[in-house]
C-alpha cells in the first residue's frame, strides 16, 4: 500500500500549469525511503534537485502509516519543511537530525542553495480510523477509502464542484474553473487563489485522493469530463453533504431569503417596472 507520495522536481508546474503532461511522482509504502540530494556518478539518488548548492546526499524521507519522516544528512544546513495548506506553518528539520516526523498532508521539502531555495513536495494522503463501534484495538486499523480533509482546500474546490447537484439534486450543471475560483476567493485565506490552483486540487482529487479509473483520466475531453467524474463519485458515497455547504459563503439565493421585495410581485433583486424576460 503506499502511502506517501513524493512529486519529483523535475516534474513540478505540471499539476498547477496548462500541460496536459502528468508530473513525474514516486510511491512508497510503509518504511520505504528514498534519498534526495544532487546525486552524483554511480550514486544516484531517486529525488535530485538539479543545483549546485545542494549536496549530493541531502537526506531521506521515509515513509510511515499516514505520515513521513525526514533526515537531514548535512551538518551544518537547517531544512525546512512547509504546509502547503497553512498560512506559514512549517518545521525546520535541524542538522544531523534523523527521522523527524512530518504530520502535513500536503508539504514542500525547501532547502537553500546557490539559486535559492531547492524544493520538492510530498502528499501523506492516507489516514487510518478505528472502526466505528470497535472497542478492540487490536489488528490492522481500517483504511479509509476516501481520506478526505475537510479543512483542505481540495475539499472546499470538491464542495464547490458539487454545490449546484447538492442544492437542486435534478440540476445538472456542472461548475467550471472559473465558477468555483470565483466561489471560493471571498473565503477567508482564500483570496489569493488562481486558477492553476483550482486546476492543481482538481488534479490531485482525480489522481490521489478519489482515485479516478484510469480510462477516466486518459479520455481527451479533459478537465470538463474529469469534473464532472469527481462530482458524480463523490455525490454517490455521500463524501461531500449538504451540510457541507456551510464551508462556503451564503449564495446570492440564500442571501436574499428573508428579504422580500420591496413591491409586491418584484423578484428580489429587480428593479421596479424590470422583469424577467420569458424565453
């Protein structure tokens, strides 16, 4: 099973850009590793950062249950190790230090070098629960088959997605882009979200956390054919509810509730003597 996802560096941009080509990622299961750094002749690493400043042997992650653990190989270079979900959380990772843990469900590994900062991401998407009712605490926890976060922002863009089918279950629209960018920036720490973001969870939902069937992903329709597979899926397991709606800012509709028209038989919102044109 693996549980630890690593984006190798040379393929980032590739979820958040318009390139249809899928970024380059490595798996690892339970107490496998996989060494970054530059690497050199006949000692490759499997997460090279192409930089100068970088040493050839940087450290390792390892991966665990639902989290991973880092080293820090250098002796005298900090690491830090970033949420990507946070507003600035972060760990620094010390000199020498072996097997931090690294409880972030979406990081980016920064290390400094000549041109800056090298970096690379790592996804922790499982998470284990206790079975409901279980008392026992013995043998294998169960695997969640859809481990959702709901205080992620792929969660609040799949909420999104599914608004227009949660609010009128006969509606079949489906929002684009565009429609949940602008849905989801007047939310808190949200304001500054692009539509390469949007793009990048849509992705990350289809890939890693849903799980789309592969014939799903490779179909050329793209990201309209891809949008509405997540919507359908996760309307039909109830991974997202109405009460979910909450998560979002009151709708026009929901904001004019309560307040009647100001003349009798106007729509709330119109104008008096304007109406809704018919056909």
């Amino acid at each position: 099973m693996d549980t630890v996802i690593v984006q190798l560096p040379e393929g980032e941009g590739q979820f958040e850009g318009a390139s249809t080509d899928r970024p380059r990622l490595l798996h690892l299961g339970p107490g496998e590793t996989a060494e970054f750094g530059r690497g050199g002749p006949g000692s490759p690493v499997e997460v090279a950062l192409r930089d100068p400043g970088v040493s050839r042997h940087a450290g390792q992650i390892t991966a665990a249950e639902d989290y991973w653990r880092l080293s820090n190989y250098s002796g005298h270079v900090t690491y830090v190790v970033e949420n990507m979900e946070g507003a600035g959380e972060h760990i620094k990772v010390a000199p020498g230090r072996l097997g931090a843990p690294v409880p972030f469900e979406f990081s980016r590994v920064v290390l400094p070098s000549r041109e800056g900062t090298a970096s690379f991401k790592v996804f922790a998407p499982e998470h284990a629960y206790l079975d409901a009712g279980v008392g026992l605490r013995t043998g294998e926890p169960t695997q969640s088959p859809f481990a959702l976060d709901q205080t992620a922002k792929y969660f609040l863009v799949l909420l999104a997605l599914c608004e227009p089918r949660l609010r009128d279950p006969s509606s079949g629209a489906i929002p684009g882009v565009g429609e949940v960018l602008d849905r989801l920036r007047p939310l808190e720490g949200l304001e500054d979200l692009t539509r390469s973001a949007v793009n990048y969870h849509i992705e990350y939902l289809a890939t890693v956390k849903l799980r789309l069937r592969e014939d799903a992903e490779e179909r050329p329709a793209g990201t309209s054919r891809k949008r509405a597979e997540l919507v359908a899926l996760a309307l039909r397991f109830d991974l997202v509810r109405e009460e979910h709606l909450a998560l979002l800012r009151p709708s026009r509709a929901e904001g004019a509730e309560g307040t009647g028209p100001e003349h009798p038989g106007e729509r709330p919102g119109e104008r008096p003597g304007e109406g809704r044109a018919d056909g």
